[in-house]
C-alpha cells in the first residue's frame, strides 16, 4: 500500500483517482499543526500541497519514505526543489489545470472594464440611477494587444476573435508563420503596446518581465487604452499604472493581481477607473476539480513506477554517469543563459555540439541543461532539467543534437547554435583543467571569458581607440572592469568586446556605449 497525505484544501472530486486506488491510502487533513505535519509526513510516500503548506528541507529530510510531492498548481515556490532533488523526491505539478479559467476571467475582466459593470453595479447598490456617467465603448473592431502568447495567451485570443477584435500578439517564442496560423497578427513587443486599444499580459513572472508594462512603456501606447493583468502581480509597475491612468493616458485597468497580496488599501483601488478581484484567475470548481486531478494521476503513476506528464526537478541519473557528465553541467546551462541574452528574434531552432571526451558519452542530460539555461530567460523557473525539451517542443523549437571530432585544438568542446527568426547565434565552451569553464568563441571571434558574474557585450568596428572610450565611459558611472576580451576577424574590421565587470550595469551607460562611435550594439547580461 502507497499511504499519500493532502494536506491543503482540494477538490474531493479531483482526489477522487487516490480515493478510489486500490493500492493507495489517502490521508486528507488541511489543518495539521507543523509537528503533527512532520510526524505523518514521516510515514508517507507521498504529499499533495496547493499553496498552505510549506514543504521545506527540514521536512523532506525527516521524510525517509517520501518518494513524491505533488502541487496542485503551476508554482512550486511554496516546495524545497533543491531538498527534493538531493534526496530523489520527484516534484510534479499541474500546469494546464487553470488554462481556461484564466482565459475566461480575463474576457470577465475586458467587458467589465469596457462597460464600467462594476462601478455601475456599485452605484445601483447606493440606490443611484446614472446611465450617462457609465458610458462604454464596443469590442468590435477593437484591438487586443497579448503579451505572451502559451497557453492562456492563445485561449484568450481564441475568444476575443469571437468578439470580433482584431488581435496582436508578442512573445519571444512568437513568429510571423506561427501568429498566421493562429489567424493573428504578430508584432514587437513596441508594435503590439503601440496599436492595443486594450493590453493584456499573460506572461510569468520573472527578472526578464517584471515591471515589463512601466513607465516608458506605457507611453507607446495610445492614449485611452486600457491595460489587464490576470497573469502575475510585478508585470505591471504599478506605481506607473497608477499615474497613468490618473493624468488620462490610460482610461482604465482591471487586476486580478498584484505586487503584493492581499492588496488591501492599494492606491489603485481608489480610483474609480480601475476594476480588480482577489486573485480568482483559477477560483473555479472546474479548475480546482483540474490540477487536483492532474496532480492525483501523476502521484499515482510515480508510485507505480510508471511515468508522469508533468515532473519538476531532475530526473535521475545513474553515479557513473553523473561524475562523467557533472563537471559540464555548469558549462552548458551556462552557455545557453549567454546565448539567450544576445540573441534576437523568435527562437525556432537550437543545435548542441560536442567533441573531444564528449563524444562517447550520452549527452542528453547536458543537452537538457542547455536548453534550461537557454528558456530560462524567456519563462523563468518554470522550466528545469526534466521538461525543458517538452517545453521546448510546446513552443514549437526544433531541438537538434551533434558530435563532430572537430575540437579546435581543445579537449572538450561544446557549442550551441540558435537559430531565430532574425538571425543565428552561436558560442563554444570548454573546461580547462583546474580553471573550469570558460567560453572560447562567440559567433566566429575567438575569446577566452569565465560564463559568471555581470558581463557586457559589444559589438564594434576595430578601431584604435575603441577600448579606451569604452573603459573612460564605464569609469563615470563607477563601473570596474576585472577582465576585457577583444575577438576579431581582420584589422579594422567587425569585432566583438566582452567585459566582465564587477555590478550591473546601469540602462542609462548602456545606452550611452551604445552611442559610442564605431559601436554598433552594447548587450549587458548577468549569469
């Protein structure tokens, strides 16, 4: 018998698969004191959590049976992944759950925000009958700006079509050919906040995305637009949101999320143009019903020995293996997170590289690693080392994997290529002994820089001078440089500049390289 404890609220009906397994005993109580959690958990094969519960390392250590921890839901913050991971304990999650919900509270939150419903329901409820103060405008022939086209992204465009809204999309998986069979239009992210009469954004959040809807961005758009966010509090700065809608650049806003939850006393709900619920993007029986059930059948399978749809953490990998493959674990993700940061355009096709010792050995994990470091920029911790190839495959990117004998004088190689919709990328690593990684080429320039800390990118014509302009300008801003690498093809030519530096780089110096003569792009990264 497999014993599974639930220890936060979640839908009988959804558990149902654990409650009618024959081989599973199910423990439901969402109202267990730390110790008394501690002690059933020590018994247990396995956990379902929504958000209450904290499943930390203490737990999982104390935990010698747990082979599971299900979370019903997308996140997984709330769990110890690292712990999980170090004591074999599978995380799985339900991602796919709330895709509808989501989408249809964000088509709840356009048409009350477009016919003022809440604000007109509140004066009927003061005992006020004002048909002219709550004017509205049509949907029709409207057009809909999507900031993140996944799952909930497409869903939503699938209904605004039904309204007869015409549609924009950006998302940096996002191409001309997949927006045409979508029946949507495709823009920039600067097209698509320029030409929506409403936006919506749907994307994680992250480094990449937070505060992606602020200040300057905001000022693209039309005056009179108006902006959603069911996705995650942070996309929206909303200090900006609310000067704008104040001054009438924005006509309104409708919040399903904010920066900081519960958001009680928020400056934006006194202002009678914005319209916000508590957080209910996922707060229906069907969806609850949803990510019970998805999270039960995967518990299940694991427990079986079978396979799951959604696993979160590392797979595992046998000891041999691991200390052949472990030293190029860092090379790898690392490579990849540098790649991602400079190259431009719609990701549609990634090839990995290897040679030298790599050759005789499976390279599939390094690949999965790679590929982590490479999404990461685009959605975050929601892709790890077990899905970052089904992620891949769901954003329709072409995964190709090579070995050559071709080493370039190094005993290790590994390069990794992209190829975008604007341009192909590429750049190569390897692992010198007792100095560790380090990138050796960067397209076709031949450097030597260690993939960690704060670096900056230049492309530039060879020019004397070159290096002294960009180090006086960095010396403005108290920017240290620690190393500086120069690649070039011939003299007087095209050649690329990478510097580690010792603090991030301020967007106001970047901008100012950038106008530096004979400087043609500045890219500022951290890994």
């Amino acid at each position: 018998m497999y014993r599974v404890l639930i220890s936060d609220p979640l839908s009988e009906d959804g558990i149902r698969p654990l409650l009618e397994a024959a081989d599973v005993e199910t423990i439901v109580n969402p109202s267990l004191s730390h110790d008394q959690l501690l002690r059933e958990l020590r018994a247990s094969n396995a956990i379902i959590v929504r958000s209450q519960t904290q499943v930390t390392r203490e737990m999982i250590e104390q935990a010698p049976e747990l082979k599971v921890i299900g979370r019903a839901g997308v996140g997984v913050d709330n769990i110890d992944l690292e712990a999980a991971t170090e004591h074999g304990v599978v995380v799985v999650n339900a991602p796919d759950g709330n895709t509808t919900s989501t989408a249809e509270h964000t088509m709840a939150m356009l048409m009350a925000l477009a016919r003022n419903i809440p604000q007109a329901y509140h004066q009927l409820k003061q005992n006020q009958w004002e048909r002219k103060k709550f004017v509205g405008v049509e949907l029709k022939n409207k057009t809909l700006g999507i900031v993140g086209f996944g799952r909930i992204g497409k869903e939503v465009a699938h209904r605004a079509k039904g309204h007869r809204m015409n549609v924009i999309a950006y998302d940096p998986f996002f191409t001309k050919e997949k927006a045409d069979k979508a029946g949507v239009s495709h823009g920039s992210l600067e097209e698509v906040l320029q030409q929506a009469d409403f936006l919506t954004v749907h994307t994680p959040l992250m480094d990449e995305t937070r505060h992606l809807i602020n200040r300057e961005s905001i000022q693209l758009m039309k005056t009179g637009a108006r902006i959603l966010n069911c996705a995650r509090g942070g996309i929206i700065e909303e200090d900006a949101l609310y000067e704008a809608v104040k001054s009438g650049k924005i006509a309104g806003a409708a919040l399903d999320v904010f920066e900081e939850e519960p958001a009680i006393d928020h400056p934006l709900l006194s202002l009678s143009e914005v319209i916000a619920t508590p957080h209910l993007g996922a707060s229906t029986v069907e969806a609850q019903e949803n990510v019970a059930t998805d999270v039960s059948y995967d518990v299940i399978e694991l427990l079986r020995g079978g396979t799951v749809k959604h696993p979160v953490n590392m797979p595992s990998i046998s000891a041999e293996m691991m200390e052949r493959l472990s030293p190029y674990f860092q090379l790898s993700e690392k490579l990849g997170a540098f790649l991602s940061k400079v190259v431009e355009g719609a990701l549609e096709q990634i090839t990995v590289y290897y040679s030298g010792e790599l050759l005789d050995i499976d390279s599939t994990p390094l690949t999965r690693i790679a590929m982590k470091g490479i999404l990461h920029r685009y959605i975050g911790n929601r892709v790890n080392d077990v899905n970052a190839f089904k992620t891949a495959s769901d954003k329709g990117i072409v995964i190709n994997e090579q070995k050559s004998t071709s080493t370039k004088g190094f005993t290790n190689l590994v390069r990794i290529e992209i190829e975008t919709d604007r341009e192909t990328r590429s750049i190569s690593g390897t692992l010198l002994n007792g100095l560790g990684a380090r990138i050796v080429m960067l397209d076709h320039y031949s450097i030597d820089v260690v993939p960690h800390g704060h670096l900056i990118v230049i492309q530039h014509k060879d020019q004397p001078g070159a290096i002294g302009r960009v180090g006086s300008l960095l010396a403005e801003y108290e920017v240290n440089i620690a190393t500086m690498q120069v690649g070039r093809t011939n003299q007087g030519g095209d050649a690329v500049m990478v510097l580690t530096v010792d603090k991030q780089v301020e967007e106001n110096c970047r901008e100012q390289l950038a106008g530096v003569d004979d400087i043609k792009q500045v890219q500022c990264l951290t890994l």
